[in-house]
C-alpha cells in the first residue's frame, strides 16, 4: 500500500478536478467542499511519509516502477527521498490554504478551483517523477494553466493589464521549457539502451564537455522558473496580477519547482557540469539577492514589494545550490521551505487586506493594526522570518546556505550577505506604513479584522514559520537523510576534487605504465642482442656440447623474461645503463675463457658457477627483475 502513496497524492487533486467540472455551478459549496478534500486529502500522506521514511537508509523510497511504453525506455516510476518529502508537505499546506484563501471567490468559481487543483496535480508530478519523460510532462500541467488563472480571474494595475501579465509568464516559461526539452533529449540520446529513467542515466559517465552544455541549458530552464536574474520580468508581474491562491502557489510552490529541477536534474545527473558553473550560478545568484532587495525597496504597490522580495529570496535557494556542498544544499531546501510558507503568509495577508481596504498602495494605508490585530501580527511574523530573525524558519534557512557558501566562494558569501540587510530595511519599512501610525477612520469606516475560513490559511502559515524556527532538527535531518545518495552533492567540492585527482593519477600511472613497458621492451631488446653476441662469441670456445647447453639456458632465460615481462611494473629496474654493465662483465668472462680447451666443460663450469652454468646464468636474469642489476651481475658473474 505505501508503494501508491505517491500515486495517490498525484490523483486526489486530479480527481477533485474532474468531478468539479460534473457539478454544477449552483452548488457552490460543494464545489468548494470538493476542492477542499482534494487538497486537505494529499495532507495525510504527505505527513505519513515523512514520518515513515527511513532517515538511517535515506535515498528514494516509497518507490513504484512500471512500464508505460518499454520500446522508447518511458517508465511511471516515482519515489521520494527526504528533499521530494520536504517540498511535498509544503504543496500540500500551501494548496489546503490556498482552498481556503479562495473560500469567499465569487466569480466563476468552479472553473477557477478546478485548474488551481489541476496545477497542484503537476506540481506533485514533478517532485515525486524519477523518469524525466513524466517529469516534464507535469511540469508543462504545472505551468499551463497559469495563463488562463492569471488571464481571466487576475487584476490589471495601471501599468499592466493582467492579459500581458498571463502572456508574458506564459511565453518565458515556454521558452524555458524548450531548454528543458532540449537537455532531456541530449541525455536521452547519451542512453544505451534509450532510457528516460534518472536512475539508469545517472549511471553513465558523460564526458566534461557534453555535461557543461547541457547543464546550462537545464540551469536556463529551470531557473526561468526560478527567477534568475535577468530572466526573472515576467515574475513580479505575474504575482502582481495573480488572484491570491494562484499567488500563494505561484511564490511558494511553483518557483520551487524551477530551483528543484536544477538540484535533482542538474546537479544530479551532471555533477562536474554543475562544479564548471557553480561560480557563475553562484554570482547570479548574489545580483538576485542585492538587486531584488534594492528593487522591492523602491516598490509602493505591496504585492509588487512581494514580488521582488520572492526574487530576492529565490536568490538565497539558488545560492545555497551553487555552493554544492551539503550544508548549503540542506540550507536551499530549508530556503524553499520556508520562502514557500513565507509568501503564502504575506499573500494570503495582501489578499485580506486588499479585499476589505481596496487598495495595494501603502501610501495609502497606516494604522492598519488597530481594526486588523491578527491581520498585523501574522503580517509581522512573516516579514520577521523573511529577513531571517532567530526562532523563525528564515534564521536557519539563511544560515546554513550562506555558510555553505562561505565554503567555497567566501567573498561572495559576504556580498550576498547584505541582502539580510536591505531585506530588513524594506519590510521594516513596510510594517511601518501599513499598520503603524495614524489610521484614517474617515477613509476606511469597516475595515474588520479576518474572520471565520481568513484565520485558517494565515493563522496555520504563521504557526508553521515559528515551529520550524524554533525547532528546525526534524526537517533539517530529513532534508539530510535525502541528501546521503544525491550525486550532485556527493562528488561536489571535496568529493569532486577527490575524484579529478583520482582521474590524474590514473592517468600519470597509466602513462608511467606505458612508459614501463616502452623501457621494458627496449631493454629486452637489449638484452637479447647482448645475450646473442655472447653465445656466438662462447660457441666457439666451448663446442657443440657447450652450445647446446647454451641454448637451454638461453631457453630458460627466455622464459624468466617473458614472465617478468608479463608484469610491468617489475621492470622499473631495468635501466638500460645497467644492462650495458652487466653485459660488460659478461663479456669479461667470456675473454677469461679463451685460453681453456676448446672442450673443456669443467674449466667453463668452475668460471661460471661452482655448482651449475644453467643456476647461474638463470639466477642472472632473476636477479635482474627482483633484485636489482648489481644482484644480476653478482649471480651472472659466478657469484662473486
């Protein structure tokens, strides 16, 4: 039954969608009813898992395997390790308060729960797919339906229409995904036999520069997603236009999905290609930082100041992953965590108060928190953890991506570091303007504070950013677990230096072990040539008996040879100066032998050896490969 957890998280929202569009429009809180079973329905499971999951063991369980079209390597197979878990609890809270967020929609209601529900279903696709087929197919769910919820139920500004906010996050991330594709297709192809599963493509060695490609073009399209600097236009304006839910999803879910996809495709399938890029990620990464902050800084509309706060916080994610380190990775998954709880808060809040104040202009408002206390004080735990204060999600978070990053790019660590700065100035300030101060009765007469379903979405958000705050160890240890098998992780910075030097000494030892071998063969050579001339030169001192001996000591010595040979490097030795030495020697005998008989064995016998001519010219070329050339001309020379 655990094996179809996930399959069941991925269908509840799928088949609320479908009986949504069966009921109708009258029924509306049924139709609301509907949405909420199916998003408060993936709760459970999610929460199960978590608690389930085998930390010890750690890597991908839950796991479900089964072929779909076998001819092209396209396989369902999902599982979950403990970074897919963190990322699914946070969906399945942040769509539950969404539900609830849209609880008192007037327009169109049906239609709206529907494709919201739809894109909750992508998004579970995409953090539990372990074949890159499925993976971006719910990542194309996730993202459609985005321009029809912006496009029809979103608020134009007099800058922007919300038509042209829809398009122009619908044309970017479609451009982003063509990258995407793109990367799969090249990994695909890499396969043999074709595969689109990550665990059969995470087992090929691709080569350096096939993986410095193709994680760019992963890096761009995901971190379109992402908001990467200069390819994050199109989000402020979508937050801004966005109906609150989609909001909610948008800045705490969906992002995450582009950050997500570079950690488990980028960083997992092409390590070294990530290691190439990490400084550059991790520059861009910093300019997000400082430029969203700076941006949001000078925003008087409260969403746009949202909206560029989530760009500069998606910049803290990001650099967490270019740290490649497990301290900082650990961080950019808390960062998601608590970023997607964070924006959920301060959009379900901008949602309230745009609903009772008409107005997202903060010039306008001041001394909210007199009629609007719990509105106030969930707003002011949501900016606390946005700039990363102690006992909020944020610290923590924050913390351990910039110390992974102190790791490896200190200078940038401290550049990036500033942005905690600027981000306290801008939500001070935007404390300061909407709820301190005077408050104007005059202009806003009824302006309650929330009230019935309004508390749920803001009052759960707020709680779950003190709780991970104050005691972060659950969710850090399983973001751990997960990352014990992340390959990514695993060979970057120390690991991954590891590994390149392992890749030079192999090959200094396999060019000294060619360079062996070319001596080896050069000596032999030598040898052989010396050996020949001294045979020629003996036979015809000792006659045809002392040439047929020899020849069987020319035979065993062949032998000895070819065995030392065999094995490389036992000719290290074998210089060819202390060839010509021992040749020498030789020779020397051979000119002490010229007065003996022309048949006189035992006058050649007590020269060479005192026991045997064939011990000793074997023992010669033994003594050569194991005992040196001065052990060689010891034993070649009669044993003196």
């Amino acid at each position: 039954m655990a094996n179809y957890l996930l399959t069941f998280t991925i269908l509840c929202p799928l088949a609320a969608t479908i009986l949504l569009v069966l009921i109708p429009e009258a029924r509306g809180l049924l139709i609301r009813l509907v949405a909420l079973a199916g998003a408060a329905l993936t709760l459970p499971p999610a929460v199960w898992m978590c608690l389930d999951y085998d930390r010890a063991r750690g890597g991908f369980q839950f796991e479900q395997n089964v072929a779909w079209v076998p001819s092209l390597g396209i396989h369902y197979h999902v599982a979950v390790d403990g970074i897919s878990l963190a990322l699914i609890l946070l969906t399945s809270v942040i769509i539950t308060g969404g539900i609830f967020a849209s609880w008192t929609r007037p327009d169109r209601t049906k239609e709206f729960l529907a494709l919201l529900l739809l894109l909750v279903s992508g998004v579970f696709g995409v953090f539990v797919a372990r074949d890159l087929f499925f993976l971006f197919l719910f990542f194309e769910i996730a993202v459609l339906p985005m321009y029809l919820l912006i496009g029809v139920w979103g608020t134009s500004t007099k800058e922007r229409s919300k038509e042209y906010s829809a398009m122009k996050l619908t044309l970017m991330l479609m451009a982003g995904s063509a990258f995407i594709l793109v990367a799969i297709l090249a990994l695909y192809t890499q396969s043999s036999p074709h595969s689109f599963d990550m665990d059969d493509l995470s087992k090929i060695s691709y080569g350096a520069g096939f993986q410095r490609w193709v994680f760019l073009a992963v890096y761009i399209g995901f971190g379109i997603l992402a908001g990467i600097w200069p390819l994050h236009t199109w989000s402020p304006d979508g937050h801004a236009s966005a109906p609150t839910a989609v909001s909610m999803l948008h800045a705490g879910v969906l992002m995450k999905l582009g950050a997500y996809g570079i950690l488990r495709v980028g960083l997992g399938l092409m390590p070294h290609g990530a290691e190439y890029w990490s400084f550059a990620m991790a520059l861009i990464a910093t300019i997000n930082i400082i430029y969203g902050a700076f941006s949001a800084m000078g925003q008087t509309d409260l969403k746009y100041i949202i909206a560029y706060s989530s760009v500069s916080h998606m910049g803290v994610v990001m650099l967490g992953l270019a740290s490649l380190n497990s301290i900082g990775v650990n961080g950019s998954v808390m960062q998601m965590v608590s970023h997607g709880i964070m924006t959920g808060l301060f959009f379900a809040v901008v949602g309230l108060v745009y609903e009772k104040a008409h107005t997202r202009i903060i010039a306008n408002m001041g001394g909210f928190a007199r009629p609007m206390p719990g509105v106030a004080i969930c707003m002011t735990i949501g900016g606390l953890a946005s700039f990363g204060l102690p006992a909020t999600s944020g610290f923590i978070a924050e913390f351990l991506c910039f110390y992974g990053m102190w790791l490896k790019y200190p200078v940038l660590a401290m550049a990036s570091a500033v942005g905690i700065v600027l981000t306290a100035i801008y939500v001070l300030r935007m404390i300061q303007k909407i709820f301190l101060g005077a408050f104007n009765a005059e202009t806003y007469p009824d302006l309650p504070d929330a009230c019935k379903t309004e508390w749920v979405a803001i009052t759960a958000l707020a709680a779950a950013l003190l709780v991970v705050g104050i005691y972060p160890r659950p969710l850090v240890n399983l973001i751990a677990s997960g990352l014990k098998t992340a390959p990514g992780v695993r060979v970057a910075g120390r690991a991954l230096s590891a590994d390149h030097a392992d890749e030079r000494r192999e090959k200094v030892a396999f060019s000294t072990d060619t360079s062996i071998e070319a001596r080896g063969k050069t000596a032999l050579s030598t040898d052989y040539t010396g050996f020949h001339r001294l045979s020629n030169r003996d036979s015809r001192l000792l006659g045809r008996r002392s040439v047929e001996r020899l020849g069987v000591l020319a035979q065993s010595s062949e032998g000895a040879l070819s065995a030392d040979f065999a094995d490389g490097r036992r000719w290290k030795i074998l210089l060819t100066d202390a060839v010509k030495r021992d040749l020498t020697e030789t020779t020397g005998i051979a000119r002490a032998l010229e007065g003996a008989e022309e048949h006189d064995e035992t006058a050649v016998l007590s020269v060479l050896s005192a026991k045997s001519a064939d011990k000793a010219f074997l023992l010669g070329w033994q003594g050569r490969a194991e005992g040196g050339p001065r052990v060689a001309s010891l034993a070649i020379g009669g044993g003196r």
